[in-house]
C-alpha cells in the first residue's frame, strides 16, 4: 500500500523514513492500522499490514539479517536486463545470519486489529539473490538463493506457529528466468516453505508499476512466462498462485494446469491511477472463471500498489470488492 505522508514521501519506491525512532514505530503503527482498517471497509477477505513497516518489500526483510549497504550499492546485471543494462544493488557487507522473527511483532499487531484473515509476504530466493551483490562471498546467484532460502524458512515457519493464515513469497523473477525457475527456484521455493503448515502462496508477476515498468510492458510482445512456470508450480507443495492478468497481455488459457490450486488473478491494474469500474472488475473476473473455478478464484491486484496515490489505491480496493460481489451475486453466493 502506499505510505501515508507522514512516514514517508509518497507514491515512491524506497523512499526514506521522515522519523526516526519511537515516532517512526509509533507512525508505521498508524499506517497499519489505517490501512487494515481501509482493507476492511473496502470488503476485502484476506488482508495484510501494507508492508508499511518496510521502505521496500526486499529491503525491509534482508536489512535484519545482517549488514548490507543500501547507499552505495554495487552495479549488477540484474531483472535480465529488462530495465537497463546494470542496475543499483546493495551489497552484502557480512554473512547473514537469523536469529530471531523479523516480522513477529508486525504480524501480532495486525492479528490484534482484525478478526479476518492475515497474509504476511515475504521476499523470495530467486529475487533476493538477482537484487543484492554479494560482496562477501560473491556466490552464484543459485548458491547465494540456497543459503538465503535456509533463513527465510526460519522466517516463516515462526509465522505460520504464530498464526499467520497465508504465507506469500514473492518472486517477480520467475516470470524473467523461467529456465532458472526449473532448475532451481523451485527447489528453492519449496525449501523456504518446508514445515510451513498456514497455506503456502507464491506471488509472481510483471512489477510495480512505476515508470520503467509500464515502459517495458508497453513494448514488450512476449508474455508466454507463465507457459514455464505454471505448470511447475502445479506440481509442487504451493496452495495459491498469485499472477498478474490486468495489465499484461497473458493468455488466460494457461491457467488451465492450476487445476485444484487456489489462484489469485489479478484484475485491477497497479500502472495507472484510473479506478476501474466493478462491471470492468467483473469482467475480467468472469474472464478467468472460464479457466479457474469460482471455488478456487481469488480476485486480487497485479501487485502492489505503492506507486499510487492513496485515493487511488482506496479507490481500487473498492472496485476489487465491488466487482467479486457483482460476479458473487450472479453465483448466488
């Protein structure tokens, strides 16, 4: 979710904190609470803290696991390139280690506040591994995601024993390396969820939608990723499957070999500020429903939507919920 002004400028990636200390746990606790309390109005079933605790999904998590240096990073070839030919990539200054929850406390504030259930998100090996530079050991990207994967299933198995209903990993890059993925993101994945007893999810989806992003997406012509991935996921320990349809040019038909999964579809655009009407919300809904059955659908967004305004992202959780209860209604739930 966006952050509200008071913690940090709004409507940007990474941007720094405008307190410090107590005010700063004290401001991020008021995020929270403002943002479950909007998720809820909304009509939303399943919500989370907003990630409001963290400058960046990847850097708020990694930053207590050891030193990493985030103001002078390292250049490194990364997103396969997508994006630019190097990119900006903190560096891995000690051996990370865990040794305590990173995110027990912000889960227990969020499970205190509602009654509905909590999905906590974590950042995955395979995207880790292609963001940071590991100046300490300057493993493979395939190494350096085995050791991380170890931590983060420490991480999450304290969730699940906490009570975290759904525990998602996010790993954007697995619709960029798919030949990857075979080899080993997946092992990777199921290594961080091994124990994990809340239902596993994997988010995979095609970005933010910050300019970059939308630059790429307006030019790209392949969107055959998921064709790769999907099927492995089929296959493995994962509950839910989290992708993105609004805003890329997937064919839904690929949707097909998720059978039995529950499958969150994105169908609210994350790229633009426009708050889709819930007839258009319905329609994609119904869309997907030609390939995933009502009982296993869960309507959701791309992705985050930290790059948008706060009116608009209220605005787009409103239409969310709106369009599920138009396509309900039809189904007579």
């Amino acid at each position: 979710m966006p952050k509200p002004e008071w913690l940090s400028d709004p409507e940007q990636l990474r941007a720094p904190w405008r307190q410090k200390g107590t005010a700063l746990v004290e401001g991020q606790d008021d995020a929270v609470a403002l943002w479950l309390s909007a998720q809820e109005r909304a009509g939303l079933d399943i919500v989370c803290d907003g990630e409001q605790r963290r400058r960046h999904y990847i850097w708020g998590f990694i930053e207590h696991l050891g030193s990493v240096d985030f103001e002078n990073p390292a250049k490194k070839k990364s997103r396969g390139q997508r994006y630019s030919e190097e990119t900006a990539a903190p560096r891995v200054l000690e051996e990370w280690s865990w040794t305590e929850p990173v995110l027990l406390d912000a889960l227990r504030f969020a499970k205190a506040r509602t009654n509905r259930p909590v999905k906590v998100t974590l950042p995955g090996p395979m995207t880790v591994s292609d963001s940071v530079y590991d100046e300490v050991g300057g493993r493979s990207d395939a190494d350096f995601a085995a050791a991380y994967a170890t931590l983060l299933n420490k991480e999450a198995r304290s969730l699940s024993a906490a009570g975290a209903d759904v525990i998602q990993i996010d790993e954007p890059c697995f619709n960029i390396y798919t030949d990857e993925v075979k080899d080993w993101g997946m092992e990777m994945l199921e290594k961080s969820f091994d124990g994990v007893s809340a239902k596993r999810a994997v988010h995979i989806c095609y970005g933010y939608g910050t300019e970059v992003v939308l630059k790429w997406k307006n030019a790209n012509t392949d969107w055959s990723h998921y064709d790769a991935t999907l099927p492995l996921i089929a296959d493995s320990s994962i509950d839910q499957i989290s992708i993105e349809t609004a805003a890329s040019g997937v064919d839904l038909s690929v949707l097909d070999c998720l059978d039995g999964k529950d499958v969150m579809v994105g169908v609210i655009d994350v790229g633009t500020e426009e708050v889709e009407p819930a007839q258009v919300v319905a329609n994609r809904i119904r869309h997907a429903m030609e390939h995933v059955s009502a009982e296993h659908l869960i309507a959701c967004t791309d992705c985050g939507m930290v790059p948008r305004s706060r009116r608009s992202a209220e605005g787009k959780m409103n239409a969310l919920a709106a369009g599920a209860a138009l396509v309900n209604r039809e189904l007579g739930a």
